[in-house]
C-alpha cells in the first residue's frame, strides 16, 4: 500500500509514498534506539551546534520548503514561508537558552540538584496543518535534552515527511536521531507499546489523541497531547474596536482558518456587537480567495475534500439551530477544496454546535450582557486551549484572563506560540507543554542527585 499526496487547490496527484510494513518498521525503531545511545551522549553544546545548522538550512531552504506545504496543504506560500522561518527561529532560541533551560538545579537547604536528562526515543503523532512547524517544535527541544524520535507524520503530507528526515540528514544529525515511519493508525499501538519507545506526543484530534493517551498508559508511558480547541475572543466594551476586528479576522483565516489555536468564538459586549459584526464582515468576505500560489491570496483550500464537506455540514447544523449566515455558508464550485469566509450569528449558545471546533472558515459572533456573562460562555466549551481579552484597562483584562479555563490568555492581541512561551491546553485540548523552558524539560527525567554539593 502507499500513501497520496494531493494538491487541495485542483486535486493532482503529487505523489505515491510507500508505506513502511513490519519488517521495515522494526528496522526504523532499532534506528532510533541505537540512535539516543549514542546522541544522549553527546555534550549539550554539540547539540546546539546541531540544531543552529538546522536554523541555517531552514533559512536557506525557506522557500522550496515553504512551495512544498503550499502544494500538500493549501495554505498561501507567504504563510508557508513564514512557518519555515518561525521553526528555524525556535532552532536558534533553544540553541541560546540551552544552558539556562538544562542547567542543574539547586533545592534549596539541601544537598542536592535536579539533574534534566533524556528518557529515549520519543514517539510523535503529527498532523498536517502545520507540516514543518508543529514537527520541529517538539523535535527541537527534544532533540536538545538528548532525545530522539520517530515520526508518523499525516498521511496526505509524505512530502514534508521526507523532507524533515532528509533536512536533519543534511544539518548532520547523526542515524537514528530523527527517523520517519509511515505507517497506517492502526500500526501505531504497536509501536506504541513496544519498550524502545519511552513517551509519546500527538498533535491531533481530541479522539485520536485519547486513543493514544489509553494505549499509552496501558504501557505506562509519558504522553503529551495537544488537540485543538474552540478559543474565545472576548471584546469587552471599552475595547479598541478597529484593532479587535482587524486581529480577530487575522485569527480566524490564517492557515486557511485550520489552525488548533484560532479564534472561533467571538464574544462581543452587546454596546460593540454592531459595529463589530459589520466590520467583521465586511473584512472576512474581502479575504482574496483562490490559488495559494498566487501573491496576494489570503485564503486557500482547505486540506482535504472531506474536511470541506464536514464544515458545511457544521454550517448547516448551525443554521438549522437558529444561526443567520451574514457571508458565505456555501462551497465554493469548481476545482478545490474551497469554502468562503462564513460568519454565523444568532446561534443559541445552548446549540451543541457553538461549543464545536470549526476547523475551517467559520466565525461565530455572540453577544454577552456582564463581564461574568463573558467568562461564563468562554468557558463553556470542553476545549480549553487558548483565549483572547480585549480591553483598554489591563487591569480588567488580567482579571477576566485569570478566570478563564486556558493553556494561554492573549490581553489584546490574538493567541500563536512562541519558541519562548509554553505552548498547551487544559480540559480536552490536552496536557503537557511543549516550547519555553517548560517545554524543554517536558519529555526529560527531572533526576534528583542527593549529595556532591554543599547545603
């Protein structure tokens, strides 16, 4: 069997990829295995000279990597690009703060350290909208505390698979540190459970991240789970307006609107819902639509033909619970997996559908009365990624983002990771971090050592 990779914008086919059977899978998990016993024995500034030649090439090679994404998964090469770059940027942070991340800690009055060490190969479930980025990010600082990893990439972005494996080649990372394993879901619990694999990360669906989550503890393994979410743009009445509508069409459509970390519930403080929504509109249905090739497109095709139909279906779900579709709701004819600009209101927020994860073009605008009525609908969702606060006093602001139920509150601005920052989410967006100092140390042994050092 192989796997294909289609182009979202007019259905070719670019390429077979064949998938890996047993015999070559063993072959791939003995690779990484062999492979950390001799990489986690490697001084920490070999591996920052390792990851600021993956920095180098990933700025050299930006464009042809950025071209591949667009061709694989639709969103505009601009972006693609960009998302290159961003990864090369968490190369060159991890590389700098290596020393301060993995440094011994003293416990204080004691006589003793935590020492962060690797645990072994790290097994990663990745999706394709983010085919580069959402890979090296845990890759990188994994790869910086001594770890190596095995990767089942997305089946529709084999491309990008082979690219990664190659690019970590070509910066001279050694055999068996970064290995790809295309293999269907269903091969993925015996990798899973067999004992050269130490944890697991998957960046997915909230289904598909709990199967994995199950499997996991079955065996006893460290997981960590990002799996979307249905963020909240809370606009509270005092808000800067224009800036609020401009970055929340920003949140919304970038990466043609497939991105875990997107607004999709806009919360708007009833004196600010008209002029919000009409300018919302007016900005989201102007968003050039078409060919993400072409210079100027904002919005591209969505990934695959069936996750265009599921969106409609939402949409439709939504209108038949009582939403009104200000702009788009339809598919758009001809070649590609395209969907407008949609922006739904009057949907009862007690609708199932308004608590859903629109993973494509889809805004949806309510209106809340009180502060405490904004906290309580952004809350009430079973995702609990990231949230957006809007308002002239910080005061106000810091005080509604403490209460919401969210791995990262953005105060006037829109929710994105950052190589600094922790990256995660609560409830059933997942748990564990990845990024910052927190994720750098979260697939490592936190080792105390007892002694050898003054009180």
């Amino acid at each position: 069997m192989s796997f294909q990779s289609h182009n979202p914008a007019n259905g070719e086919l670019l390429g077979n990829y064949p998938e890996h059977d047993k015999a070559e899978t063993e072959r791939r998990l003995q690779s990484v295995w062999e492979g950390w016993q001799t990489w986690s024995r490697k001084p920490v500034a070999d591996r920052c000279a390792f990851l600021l030649r993956l920095a180098d090439l990933l700025e050299e090679r930006a464009v042809d990597y950025g071209r591949l994404i667009t061709l694989e998964m639709g969103k505009p090469l601009p972006e693609a690009i960009g998302e290159v770059k961003k990864a090369a940027s968490g190369a060159r942070h991890f590389a700098a703060a290596a020393d301060d991340y993995l440094k011994p800690e003293a416990i204080a009055g004691t006589p003793a350290q935590i020492h962060y060490q690797s645990i072994g190969p790290i097994f990663g479930i990745m999706p394709w909208n983010l085919p580069f980025w959402q890979v090296l990010r845990f890759f990188i600082p994994a790869a910086l505390i001594g770890n190596t990893v095995l990767v089942k990439h997305a089946e529709t972005v084999q491309g990008s698979a082979e690219a990664l494996e190659q690019l970590i080649r070509d910066a001279g990372g050694p055999e068996g540190l970064y290995v790809n394993l295309a293999i269907q879901r269903d091969a993925a619990a015996a990798v899973i459970a067999d004992p050269r694999i130490r944890a697991v990360t998957v960046t997915g669906s909230v289904a598909a991240g709990r199967a994995v989550a199950a499997e996991a503890g079955r065996h006893g393994k460290k997981v960590v789970l990002e799996l979307g979410g249905s963020d909240p743009f809370v606009v509270l009445e005092d808000a800067d307006l224009a800036k609020a509508v401009q970055l929340g069409v920003v949140s919304r459509f970038s990466n043609n609107a497939q991105s875990c970390i997107a607004a999709k519930r806009f919360l708007v403080a009833e004196p600010l819902m008209e002029a919000f929504t009409k300018a919302f509109v007016e900005q989201a249905a102007a968003l050039p639509m078409g060919d993400p090739m072409v210079e100027g497109i904002k919005l591209g095709p969505l990934a695959r033909a069936d996750l265009r139909d599921n969106v409609h279906r939402q949409v439709q779900a939504a209108v038949e619970a009582g939403a009104r579709v200000l702009t788009g709701g339809e598919p758009t004819a001809g070649a590609g997996n395209f969907y407008p600009p949609t922006v739904l209101v009057d949907l009862p927020f007690t609708a199932p559908i308004a608590a859903e994860e629109f993973f494509g073009p889809v805004a949806m605008i309510f209106s809340f009365k009180t502060e405490d009525d904004a906290i309580r609908l952004a809350n009430a969702s079973e995702f609990g990624l990231g949230a957006a606060v809007w308002s002239r006093d910080l005061d106000r602001a810091r005080n509604v983002a403490a209460q919401l139920e969210a791995g990262a509150v953005f105060i006037n601005d829109f929710v994105r990771s950052d190589p600094r920052a922790p990256f995660g989410g609560v409830k059933a967006s997942g748990f564990g971090r990845e990024l910052g100092e927190l994720g750098a140390r979260e697939l490592s042994n936190a080792k105390l050592v007892w002694g050898g050092v003054e009180a």
